[in-house]
C-alpha cells in the first residue's frame, strides 16, 4: 500500500514541479537574455514511481555564438550609417553645400571683371568670399564636432565595456560557487551571463572561450584578455599617441604602463562602427575639405598677387588658412620638435588629402608613410636639409636633429579650413588690374610674385642661350634656382628650373634650340580702374586644376560628394544584407530558446491534468487502506 502512496506522491510532486518550471516561463516570457526550461522526468530508482532528473535549459551556444557575431557585425555597419549618413546629407545639400557658393563667388568676379572699378561688383567679391569662407569653417566645424562627439562616445563604450566585464567575472564565480555547493549553476546565473556576452557583442568584437566547459573567458581579437576566470582587465579611453585630439583605446601592460591599441585592432560592435568610420571617412572628409581650403587659398593668393589694386599698389594675399599640424611620439627619445610647420607653395601640387607619418631611421634619415593607405612616399619627393624636412606639398622644420626611431603624426589639412578667411576688407584693395607686364619669347611657366616683388620698379630683361646661359640686365641682380641662390656668371640653367628676380619667380619649360636665344622682359604693368586683366585671370581660376594638379575646385568637391554618397550606399546595402541574417539567427535562437505561450498554456493544462491524476492516486490509496482497515475492525 506504501508503493501506492509513494508512486502518487512522485507524480504528485513531478507534476509540482513542471507546473514551476511552466509557470516560470510564462513570467519570463519578455524577460531579455531568458532561455525557455523544460522539467526532464525519469522513472524512480527505486522501479516505482517519476523523479525529476533536471530543470533543463534550452540554450544553443553554437546558434547563440553565430548570432553574436552577426549582432557584433550588425551594429557596427547601424552605427557607421547612422554616422556617414549625417556627411551625406551635409555634403549633398543643394542650398549649403559649397558647390554653389564657389560658384556665386566665381560668377562674381565674372560681374568683377565687367565692371573692375564698380564699388558694387567689388563689394560682391567681397561679400560672396565671405559667404564661402564662412560656409568652410562651418563644414569644419561640424565635422570637427562629429571628432569631439566620437570620443565622447568611445569614452563611454569603454566605461560599459569594463562594467559587462567586472560583472562577468562575478557571475564565473558565483557560478564556480554554485557548482560546488550544489554540483549544477543556476539558469538564472547562466542566462545573466549569456546576456552580457550578448550585450558585449553589441559593442564590440570579442572572443569568447569556455574553459573546462564551464567558466567563460573573454579575450580581443588580438588576444588582449578582458575576462579570465573571475579576474577582469579594464581597457581605457586615452589620447592617442602623437595625437591628443584622438581618443583610441589603451590597456595596461605587465609593467603598469599605459598602452594604446591599434585603432585597425577594434572591429564590429558600436565601439568597432564608430572607430572604422572614423578612420575610413571622417578623417578622409576633413582631409578633403582641407586640401580643397589650402588649394583655392594657395591658388587664388597667387593669381591675386600678381595683380594691381585701384590704389596702384600689388595686390596682398586675399585669403587667409591654417595652417599643417605635427605632433610628436610621446616615446621619441630626442627633445626634437616641429617648431613651424607651413605649406610649400612651390609644390602645392602634391599636396594630398591625408595624414602622414614620419619616422627617422637609424642614419637619421626620415620615412615618411601616407596614412590612407599605407604607401612610402619615395624618396625622390622628400628632402631633409638644415633640419628642414619637406614633402607632399608641405615644410616641417625641427628644433633639432631627430633621433633614430623618433616619430612624428602629420595632419597637412586636417584643420586648415577652420582658419579659412578673407583678408581683403577695402573695396580699393582688390587686386583687379594686372601687376605684372612681360614680354618675350622665354618658354615659361607658373609665374607667380612674392609680396613686395619689384618694389624699387625696375623692369628686367633676360637672354637665355641654348646651353642654358643666362645674362640678366640690369648686372648684378640677386638671382635664386630652385630657392637657391643662382651665378649666371658660373652656372647654367636647365629646363624645370624655377628663377626668381626681385620677387618675381617662373619656371624655364624648355631651353632655346641649338643656335638661337629666347628672351624675357617684365615689369610694373601700366594699368587704369578699367583694366580687368588680373580679375579675369581670377576667375579663369575655376576651371584650373588646383586641387592636387588634377582637379579643379568644383570637380574635387564633386569627387567627394560622390565618394560619401557611395560609401554611404554600400554601407546601406551590407547593413540590409547582415541584418537580415541577424533577424535569421534571432529566429532560430528564439524557436530553441525562446518562450511559446500558446505552448506553455498547453503545457499547464497538461501537467495540470497531471498533477489532479496523481492526486487521484493518492485518495485512491488512501480510500483503500481505509476499507482494508475497515475489514479488519
């Protein structure tokens, strides 16, 4: 009669404990990071009756590590679109994009030059350069914002990424601790800790590896730990090395000492999107609204220069810009620093939107490395002399001879259209006439004027012979090659060499053939408020390709108008495509171990049933074991 109320009192309790495990389903049933448990039966030891073997979770760590790693993917492209799609939509504005704007301020020197001593066609010179200027700094502005708003953003990844890891390593022990105390972890225990796994996947890629089946270590992709055991290593936001506007992340080595992590190094999740956009496109696009403020300022200077005010004066430079900026390696271990770092108007042509870095070798001589892709800039294109090292368009002077291994982060143009301005305030000062006024047959090119060129006004006169003989009249005027100084008397020039007599400087193309002479005159040009020469000169300026010698202003802006917009479509289309295999994943995680509630009804009435049957057993029992005792009386 016992077996009887033994076999009831299993079922009874079997039952009792299916009706929790429904019960707790169903309350969890939006509970984030839950996975769906079944009550696993098996028939009694004792060859009577049902026990309950285990309180099963449905967790599939395979289907769950795909997803991670489809999530991790899936937010770092949501958070590149979110990002680049804010450049799209300021660079492609019809109304405040630049295009416009450079183009009311060509079309204004076109009214300039027909009308040149108009107060009111010089007034919108004036007025449209302004306008341009102002809408530069303002694109500077914005993106530097977007930089400022980045780091801000890193900083704060970083913080939740140290707290998802502390509270990582609490739950390995407290888990370890459960084990031991019972022999098996809590559900809830292991779902919290899946969670956070989880939710690091969403902010950055990791890797996850299970020790003994049971503790969860979480490592970089480089292998940097974060999570070991129940020990936890914090990263850190910190500036980046020969950068303090960049913040990168840092890890402390075994020495205690601070260490920044390739930028390269930080793939997927939120932390990974916001490091890759910043690298890809953020940079690149103020890199190019930068070389486009220094090409137009160097270009239009120089055509500005050589032309003659209503006061008869040379015109001065007419725009203003920032200037390169360079860093150094907090680890060099020389004292030496750029002190002055300016552009190479003579090469503007090379100047290229991207950043650089210079390392000095153990001869002491510099390398210099283009950031955007990695390449050697050759050595034909650098020169370092007298602690003066030039390249890509740009001059870097030092305080003093580098050491070798000494590094230094160039930024050309990262923020030279935040100085962007019009220097030129009085009507009289623009430059419309023409300054200059040469005659000959010299084969020349690129003329351009210093300021202060020819202020005594003398006019000059050059012969050049086929060998490359040059006499100059008057005798004994100062004469610089290439920015050095040049003997007529003793040396020779050749075709590609850059003169320069009395601020006024021209490349010789080509050499006189054999047996005949070229010649060349200039001076201060006769001029009168109608002369337009300078002023057409000005605004022939945008059809010119002054944009790295290939371009002219509207075709770069074009260029990179068209660079983000496709960048901006193919970020779209991959972020589609990895969302819809995230939803995919989601879907089969969530029918493994996802909670049904249609099921989970079914379920308790089911174990309801159950649960009353037992009970049934039970009175059964109980009615005959009192009849038995009944007979007996």
């Amino acid at each position: 009669m016992s077996t009887i109320f033994s076999v009831g009192l299993s079922g009874l309790n079997a039952a009792q404990n299916a009706l929790n495990t429904t019960s707790n389903n169903i309350s969890n049933v939006y509970t984030p990071g839950y996975n769906r448990e079944l009550t696993i039966l098996g028939q009694s030891r004792a060859d009577a009756g049902v026990q309950v073997n285990d309180i099963q979770r449905q967790f599939d760590k395979y289907v769950a590590s795909q997803l991670n790693a489809a999530t991790s993917s899936s937010s770092a492209l949501e958070t590149y679109e979110n990002q680049i799609s804010q450049i799209d939509n300021l660079l492609a504005d019809r109304e405040a994009g630049l295009a416009p704007l450079m183009q009311n301020f060509f079309s204004s020197l076109e009214d300039l030059a027909g009308a040149p001593s108009d107060p009111a066609a010089r007034q919108g010179v004036l007025g449209t350069a302004d306008t341009l200027t102002a809408q530069f700094r303002a694109f500077d502005g914005y993106l530097q914002d977007m930089q400022e708003g980045i780091n801000g953003q890193v900083e704060d990844e970083v913080t939740q990424i140290n707290n998802a890891t502390e509270q990582l390593a609490t739950l390995n022990r407290e888990i370890a601790l459960a084990r031991a105390r019972s022999g098996e972890a809590p559900n809830s225990l292991l779902n919290q800790r899946d969670q956070l796994v989880g939710e690091l996947s969403e902010r950055m890629d990791l890797r996850l590896e299970i020790q003994d089946g049971k503790s969860y270590n979480i490592s970089l992709p480089n292998g940097q730990p974060l999570v070991s055991g129940t020990n936890h290593y914090r990263l850190e936001a910190m500036d980046a090395p020969g950068d303090p506007q960049r913040t990168v992340l840092g890890y402390r080595d075994s020495g205690g000492s601070l260490v920044a992590l390739p930028e390269d190094s930080i793939q997927g999740g939120t932390l990974g999107g916001l490091m890759t956009f910043r690298s890809e496109t953020l940079d690149k696009t103020q890199n190019q609204i930068g070389q486009l403020a220094v090409s137009m300022t160097v270009g239009f200077n120089e055509q500005h220069r050589l032309g003659q005010d209503l006061d008869g004066e040379q015109g001065a430079d007419f725009f203003s810009i920032g200037q390169p900026q360079a860093y150094s390696s907090p680890r060099n271990s020389s004292d030496a620093e750029v002190v002055e770092a300016s552009f190479d108007e003579a090469n503007i042509g090379k100047l290229r939107a991207t950043d650089y870095t210079v390392r000095f070798d153990s001869a002491g001589e510099p390398q210099v490395t283009r950031k955007d892709n990695g390449q050697a800039v050759p050595a034909a294109e650098v020169s370092w002399e007298n602690e003066v090292l030039s390249f890509g368009g740009i001059k870097l002077e030092f305080s003093e001879p580098p050491a070798s291994g000494d590094r230094f982060e160039v930024q050309p143009v990262r923020r030279a259209a935040a100085n962007f301005e019009s220097q030129v305030g009085d009507l009289d000062k623009i430059a419309a006439g023409s300054f200059v006024h040469s005659d000959g047959d010299m084969a020349i090119d690129k003329v351009s004027a210093q300021d202060g060129a020819l202020t005594g006004g003398t006019a000059y006169s050059l012969e050049l012979e086929d060998d490359g003989r040059l006499a100059v009249s008057p005798g004994g005027s100062p004469v610089t090659r290439n920015g050095e100084p040049f003997d007529p008397a003793t040396e020779v020039v050749v075709a590609g060499d850059r003169l320069e007599v009395d601020g006024i400087s021209f490349e010789v193309t080509a050499l006189p053939e054999t047996g005949e002479t070229a010649s060349l005159e200039f001076g201060i040009a006769s001029t009168g408020t109608g002369d337009n020469r300078n002023a057409l000169a000005l605004q022939n300026l945008q059809s010119e390709s002054l944009v790295a010698g290939r371009a002219s202003l509207s075709q770069a802006y074009a260029g990179m108008v068209s660079d983000v917009g496709n960048q901006t479509n193919i970020v779209k289309v991959n972020l589609d495509a990895r969302q819809g295999l995230t939803d995919q994943l989601k879907a089969v995680q969530q029918s493994e171990s996802g909670v049904n509630l249609d099921e989970e009804a079914a379920n308790l009435i089911r174990y309801q049933q159950y649960y009353t049957a037992n009970a049934r057993v039970i009175d059964t029992a109980s009615t005959v074991f009192d009849t038995i005792l009944g007979l007996r009386n």
